[in-house]
C-alpha cells in the first residue's frame, strides 16, 4: 500500500537535548498522527493534527500539519531517557477508514 | 482498566498450518481494526470492522487471510496455511464511532512461522 516516509530511521542523543523528525508522502493527508510505541506494547496516539498549517504542542512535543497537507513533523525538546521507543507518523485521508503508516523512528536516549 | 485486549501474546506455528488470532476491543467501541507490522517497518492495514461488517477488506495480503467479528465484540484473524512470510507482529486496534475517532491499540500478538 501507499507509504509515508519517515526520516530519520533511527536516532542516538543525550539527555537533554532536542528531537526532531518528520513525515513525507507524495499524496495529501487530512489528518497527521504521531504515536509512540515501547517494547511489547502497542502504539499510543501522541498529537492527532487535523488542518492544514496545524501546529500543536503536548508537553515537550510539538507536532505541524505541513501546508501542502504532504507533510508533518514531530519535535521533541529536552529529552529525557522515558522518551525512548519507536514514533510513527500516520496519515489519514478523507471518508477513508484507515491509516497509512510511516517505517518509524527509533529513538535512544543516553542518560 | 478495560483496554484493547489480544491473545495469544506469541504464537509459534509451523509453515502450513493455520492460526487464530483474537482480539478483544474496549467495551462499547463499534470500529475495531487489524494491522500488521512486520520487523522494521511500520503498520500495514489489514481490515476495519463497522459493527460485525466489514466495509473495508482492502488490506488483506490473500485469501489466506480471512477475519469476522461476532456480537460488535471480539474478533477473529485467521491465517490459513502460513507462510515464513506472515511472521509479524499483528496488532488490533478499537475506536469508539468511526475512524475519525482515536484508535486504541492492543499490545499485539507476535506470529512466527517456522
């Protein structure tokens, strides 16, 4: 099926520092998601972005709804080793049921 | 607290034989989705369930793959005649109405075929 792509595919920082990383498709989205997954869970819905432009904060993150509805990013500031896991992005076209996945970002936070 | 439940948690199976996932939603959610995530890669959509119908049998990889749900509850994933490449985690997710509101996700049920 249609892919979204995820950059980077993995991420190495120390506590303390600032994340960033972003979603890609060729084709519009209506909505941008971003969820975390741990180990041996399944994923949880961060920030859910519905408008074109959107930029939303939850905490230290922050997510954008790019302008051309064909993009998305997820910033993360001040790191802390709890922020560990794999981010997806998702998007969800309009009157259709199911979501489009990103590969994932894995992030690793040094204590 | 009653959240998306799935069984098995692993499921060791061998080429050929057929397996049964189940997938227990949050109590009162009629849209309840499968997906598959295999290593590495992000979650592929299987189906989406509305009630006991399903209006989107879209993601199905074959006609391998077959699942139904009974009373707007729990559901069934059936997989027949595995193959090496249905190795995957198999998540099911549950929303209250319809898609536009958020999917909850179970912890997933890991298949490997040997």
């Amino acid at each position: 099926g249609q892919q979204l792509n995820q950059s980077p595919q993995s991420m190495f920082i120390q506590e303390g520092e600032d994340v960033s990383m972003n979603c890609t498709s060729s084709s519009i989205f209506n909505t941008w998601l971003w969820y975390k997954q741990e180990p041996g869970e399944g994923p949880v819905l961060l920030i859910a972005l519905y408008k074109a432009g959107e930029l939303t904060s939850n905490g230290r993150l922050t997510a954008q709804f790019g302008i051309t509805r064909k993009d998305s990013f997820l910033n993360i500031s001040a790191s802390i080793p709890s922020d560990v896991g794999i981010y997806f992005c998702a998007g969800r076209k309009f009157n259709n049921n199911d979501m489009r996945f990103g590969a994932g970002t894995r992030l690793t936070v040094k204590p | 607290g009653a959240g998306v439940s799935q069984s098995p948690s692993n499921k060791v199976t061998e080429k050929g034989k057929d397996v049964e996932l189940r997938c227990d939603p949050i109590s009162g959610h009629t849209a309840l989705y499968w997906y598959r995530q295999s290593l590495g890669q992000g979650l592929e959509f299987l189906i989406y369930f509305q009630g006991n119908s399903a209006p989107d049998k879209s993601g199905l990889p074959s006609d391998r793959f077959s699942a139904e749900r009974t009373g707007g509850s729990v559901s069934t994933l059936t997989i027949q005649r595995t193959q090496q490449e249905d190795s995957a985690v198999y998540l099911c997710a549950s929303s209250l109405v319809s898609s536009y509101n958020e999917q909850f996700f179970g912890p997933g049920t890991r298949l490997t075929v040997l």
